[in-house]
C-alpha cells in the first residue's frame, strides 16, 4: 500500500483512546407510550427532572396485568438526533404492534423515553430513574462511543440489557464476561471497514481516500484499512478533530481522481466531508458512508445523493418482509420507515420475543434469553450475539440513492434506494481483536 499522508503522526504501535466525559445532566423528559397513532409524546409523560410517574409495574414481576416498561435512551438532540428520532418512531410503532397482537405474557408493552442529547452523565442518570422510578426491564436507543460506554457500564451493574442502537467496543466494560450490554444495530468500526475493502477489492478501485477523525476513530479505521483493503492502493489519508465543520484544506490535498472514499473515517461529519468533495470537483466512483439514516442523508444531500453516497446498514431494506412492515409504518404514522427506524422496531420485537421465550420479564432472564436466542427480523441475517453482547455472522447492505420515484410503501417520497454492496459474513470481534491496533 502507498500511503500519502502529511500528517505528522505515528501509524506503528497505536493504542485505542478512551475518555469518559464529565458533561451537565440538564433537564430529562419522560414520556409514556402504549402504542398510539402518532409520534407525538403521550399523554402520560412527565417534564420533571428530578421525578417521573411509573406506568409499569414492578420489575420482572409475573401475572400481573400492569404494564411491562421498556426505556428508550434517545439522542433526541445534539450530534446524534437525526439518529434518535427515527429510532424512537420505530420503537413506537413495535410495541403498538405487540400491543395489538396481544401484548407479551398477557401485558402491554410501554415505552418510557428521556433525552440524552450528547451528555454521558445525563443517559447515565436517566437510565438510573428508569429502573428507580419506571421498573424498566431493558432498554435501548444510546450512540455515541462515551454514551453508550456509560450506560452499558449501568446495565452491568443493574443487571438490566440495554440495546445499542450504535456502539462499538467500548461498550464491553468487562470484556468477555459483559452480559447485559447487546449491539444490534452496529458492527464494530473495524468490521465497518471490511466490507468496504471486499468492495474496493471486487471493483478494482485503486486510489483510495479518507479524513480520520483523531482519537479512537483515527486508530481503529486506519488499522481496518492497513489489514482489509487490497495492498496494492494508493491511500490518501489526513486527520481533523472531531468538531471540524470544514474539510477543504485536507481535500486540496488529495488527487481529484480518488476512486473510493472512505466517509466512515470521520462519521460525525460525513455530509460536509461530502459535500467539500464534489464543491471541489471531486467525482469518486463511492462514498461510503456509516449507518446515517436514509432519509435524512436525502433531506440533507438533496439530488446530490444520488452520485456516490452509500450508507450502510446491517438492516436490509430490500426485502418485502422490509415493505410490509414499512407500509404498515406508514399507515401508522404517515413516516418513512428509515433503516433506523427498523432497528428500533427490532430492538422492540427482540426483546418481546426474549420476555415471551424466558416467559418472564426478570431483567436477567430477558438478556440470558437475548444471548442465546436468534431472531428473525429485518436484519441482512437473523440477529445472534456472542456471549459478550457483538452481532456474530451478520452481514452490512450499502444503498445507493435514486431521485425523482417514490417507494411503493412510502407514497409521499421523492427517492428510493437500491443495494450498492453487500458484505460477506462477518463473524463479529471479541473485546481483544476490537481493541487490536496493533
């Protein structure tokens, strides 16, 4: 590989870095949900921070006719929101159709929901009041490497699972022995990379480029690239903090002609590193994205979209199990069923599927079900975990965009989307080869 870089920067011998932030909790949101046939906030919801209204009854407890409470710990705002509003919408709309399926063991389903924002401290302490103050069973919806990495460290020691909605392997606080801790949605950065290099491999795509964003994502994705892509390219590679909103200084420094873009170098502005590339006349053959939702990267890119921006997802829109369940959706809400959305709807679906098998709703039962289960849902693959929580023998689907038609489950859009790649099987990391870099 020839590596073109002008950073000053080691590349031999890195070692991940970790950092928990100490952010304000702030105000929290609670909201109830049973169902309902919008996305507005139930009724039963409470804007104190400092208290909440349980609509559940005591944890794990059986035959009892009170609600089973599951918690969404939701980026509503900040950096991840576009994330944490399909997600919730989608975890919604699961548990109405639990509800009126019957529920599970006899009860209703019942969403209790807070805000994160960006704040480690504040999902700590909101998922703190929900097993407190709601009884919640699990939960599920956190992003972020310092959120997620919180509260996985609370469901270990509450012993109640929490469902990532995206994390990466921080999140297994205590390495092989995590039980509580599961990462539906989002394989680890590493494996985000090597379906990317089996793409630039079957394409013959040569020139390869990338802006890593520093810290963890730096050290993990240019490992990926060293150990997945083929030898032979030509890399081009520069770094920028993680709160950059301008890339064209390192983009001037590229060759026009780069074949495959590597976005996921720096996921949290993955948009603007796009759109720096084309204002600069930039053409590659892909942009490969992270799991940013489809819709709003359409929102965002408008027809843009539709040269080279590939987001992935290890939910596979393509199926018509994929567009019954969306057109439900969509009758439901009037929403487009985003692959984020999906997930929250499967992380939904999982865990009623796990209270129904243990036939209890003891938070410890709910996540031993959850680890040696396998579900049949929207995934590329059905879900299974490794002991520790990692998706295993999953498969990733990179979508390509195309303006100007709608989807037949989705009346009111402007775009649909099509499979660009999809990887092989990806058999999932342990703790020690997540945190290789090495």
């Amino acid at each position: 590989m020839v590596s073109k870089d002008n950073d000053t920067r080691s590349t031999v011998g890195r070692r991940p870095f970790l950092k928990t932030a100490a952010l304000g909790a702030g105000s929290v949101f609670l909201a109830g949900c049973s169902g309902g046939g919008n996305n507005n906030n139930s009724s039963s919801s409470s804007s104190s921070s400092s208290s909440s209204s349980s609509s559940g009854g005591t944890t794990g407890s059986t035959g009892s006719s009170k609600p089973i409470n599951i918690g969404g710990l939701l980026q509503l705002s900040g950096i991840y929101a576009e994330y944490g509003k399909p997600f919730r919408a989608g975890m919604k709309y699961g548990i109405k159709e639990v509800n009126d399926n019957g529920g599970v063991l006899s009860r209703k389903m019942n969403l209790v929901s807070a805000d994160n924002g960006d704040s480690p401290k504040k999902a700590q302490s909101n998922f703190l009041r929900f097993i407190d103050q709601n009884n919640v069973v699990a939960t599920a919806g956190p992003a972020g490497v310092q959120v997620t990495q919180q509260t996985a460290s609370v469901a270990e020691k509450q012993q109640v699972p929490i469902y990532m909605m995206a994390a990466n392997f921080p999140i297994f606080v205590n390495g092989t022995d995590t039980r509580y801790a599961f990462n539906p949605g989002l394989v680890s950065i590493k494996n985000w990379i090597r379906p990317q290099g089996e793409w630039a491999k079957q394409k013959g795509y040569d020139k390869v480029g990338v802006i890593y964003q520093n810290g963890l994502f730096e050290k993990e994705v240019s490992w990926a690239i060293d150990h997945y892509f083929p030898s032979s390219i030509e890399l081009h590679h520069k770094t920028a903090p993680p709160n950059s909103t301008d890339y064209t200084s390192q983009l001037r420094t590229f060759p026009k002609d780069i074949e495959f873009f590597v976005g996921t170098g720096h996921p949290a502005h993955a948009y603007q590193i796009y759109s720096n590339l084309y204002d600069l006349g930039f053409d590659p053959k892909v942009f490969a994205a992270g799991i940013n939702p489809l819709k709003v990267g359409h929102d965002v890119l408008k027809k843009s979209a539709d040269k080279s921006w590939n987001p992935f997802s290890v939910i596979d829109a393509t199926t018509d199990k994929f567009a019954s369940t969306a057109k439900k959706f969509y009758k439901f809400n009037g929403e487009y069923f985003d692959t984020t959305a999906a997930q929250g709807y499967s992380v939904v679906k999982m865990i009623a599927k796990s209270i129904e098998q243990a036939g209890s709703a003891d938070p410890t039962k709910i996540a031993n079900q959850t680890r040696d289960g396998k579900f049949d849902l929207l995934n590329a693959t059905p879900i299974q975990f490794h002991k520790w929580g990692e998706l295993k023998d999953s498969k990733t689907v990179f979508y390509d965009y195309h303006t100007g038609s709608a989807p037949s489950w989705y009346p009111k859009g402007t775009f649909t989307v099509s499979e660009a790649f999809r990887s092989s099987t990806m058999t999932g990391m342990t703790p020690t080869q997540a945190k290789q870099t090495s």
